[in-house]
C-alpha cells in the first residue's frame, strides 16, 4: 500500500481571475476538480493515506475532502498561518505519515499518464526518486551515469547548482539532463537531514543540497505525457488532455 502527500496550498496566481474565489484545487478541469482527478488517480494506484496540504482558501478544500467519497484515510495539513513551499510543506506534515514506508508527493495542478503503482514500486529503497523525463525545457536536473542526482542548470542563463566540485567543472554533454515533473517519492529517512533547514524552503534546494550524501534518483519515462494546469490558457488544453 502507498500514502501519499498532494502540494494543494499555493495561490494559483497564474489561474487568476478564478483563484480569486476558489482554490487552485478546487478549478474544474473537464467536469471535476483539479483535486478530484489528483486524488482519483493515486486512490486507484493503491493508496491507503493521502495527506493534503492547504493555505488558499483552505476552508473550501477542507470541506470538498470532507464531501469526498472514499475509505481511504484523507487528512490536512495546516499552513492557513504560513505558506511554507514543497520543502517546508512536507516537513510541517512529517506528524501524518508512517515512518517505515515511502510517500508519493503529487502536485495538485499535474495531469499525467504515469501508472502511479509502478513509478512507486520502482523507489528500490532509494532516499528519494524523481520522475523525469526528456521533454524540452531551461531548466534541468543533471544526474551522472547511475542516474543518482548531482546538480541543476539553467541553459538559458548558464547557472549552475550542484554540491560536487566535479559537476561545475563538466561538461553538460558529460551529465544525463532531464525535466522533473513534479512526481516524486520521499523516504522518510530524509526528515532527519531536516532538522536544521528553516519553516519555508523549497523540495528542489532540499534534495541538491543533500544529494551528495544521500541517495536522491532519476526514474525516466520516456512516453511521459504531462499537463501542467497552470495558467488560464491551459484549461482548454487539460480538458482535452483528461478526455
């Protein structure tokens, strides 16, 4: 059995004017919420805990899960005070989950044909495996020949991130670059190396900060087909995309 954690607490300011009076969860997208076909999809792949994190407009999605129709255990994590990003988000929600197995993080907001049980059964015990994949971007994850992450670039402005001396020196044609696609799976091992980052941070500057010490993957899907419902010109686009 899987838990799982959905990042549903951002302001969804790309999906003005709606955002305004509903939560970026709660935007329909095909005849459902954002947040329905989210949680559908990791129901169905096996999970027996999804713990949902809220800020924007939290009443509302509290009372939607509320209303959900499921046996599995839903429970919310609280940043109605302080939004504390994907870093900060799962360290605040270490409380709800189960210590001796894996989580499944899902963005609210990403559409996608990945089998969600297979990507989880494939973490083979590492300390955190990405989903990625091929698709054109400016921003990159490196990883070297083993697929184990090692730093970050940006094509576009030339920077760099990586905690290996080795890294910066390379050539980006030496480094295997991949998208990260907002999917991801977090082993609890990883709280302790926690402990001494601040309420608010970031998943990405985590996981390259620790990457040289702890066992951080690249699981690539070649055929992956991903929408990310972020903007107002996207809806038609994810409507079609679920259909």
């Amino acid at each position: 059995m899987m838990q799982a954690m959905i990042f549903a607490a951002g302001l969804g300011t790309r999906l003005k004017p709606l955002t305004d009076t509903m939560p970026k969860a709660l935007v329909p997208v095909a005849g459902k919420p954002l947040m329905q076909h989210v949680l559908d999809k990791i129901i169905k792949a096996g999970a027996d805990k999804v713990v949902v994190n809220v800020h924007h407009f939290a009443n509302q999605i509290v009372d939607y899960l509320e209303h959900y129709q499921t046996d599995v255990c839903v429970k919310v994590s609280d940043e109605t005070t302080q939004l504390l990003e994907t870093g900060g988000g799962i360290k605040h929600a270490k409380s709800l989950f189960d210590a001796d197995r894996p989580i499944l993080i899902h963005n609210v907001d990403i559409l996608s044909n990945v089998e969600l049980s297979d990507f989880y059964a494939s973490n083979y015990n590492a300390d955190a495996t990405l989903l990625v994949s091929s698709r054109k971007t400016k921003r990159y994850l490196l990883f070297d020949n083993d697929m184990r992450l090692v730093g970050w670039t940006n094509i576009e402005t030339g920077e760099r991130r990586s905690p290996h001396d080795w890294v910066h020196k390379a050539e980006l044609s030496e480094l295997n670059m991949y998208a990260f696609s907002g999917i991801h799976i977090f082993s609890p091992r990883l709280f302790s190396l926690m402990d001494n980052w601040p309420e608010r941070f970031g998943i990405m500057d985590f996981y390259l900060d620790v990457c040289a010490n702890a066992n951080i993957r690249g699981c690539v899907k070649e055929d992956l087909r991903l929408m990310d419902v972020g903007k107002i010109d996207t809806l038609a686009d994810a409507d079609a995309f679920v259909q």
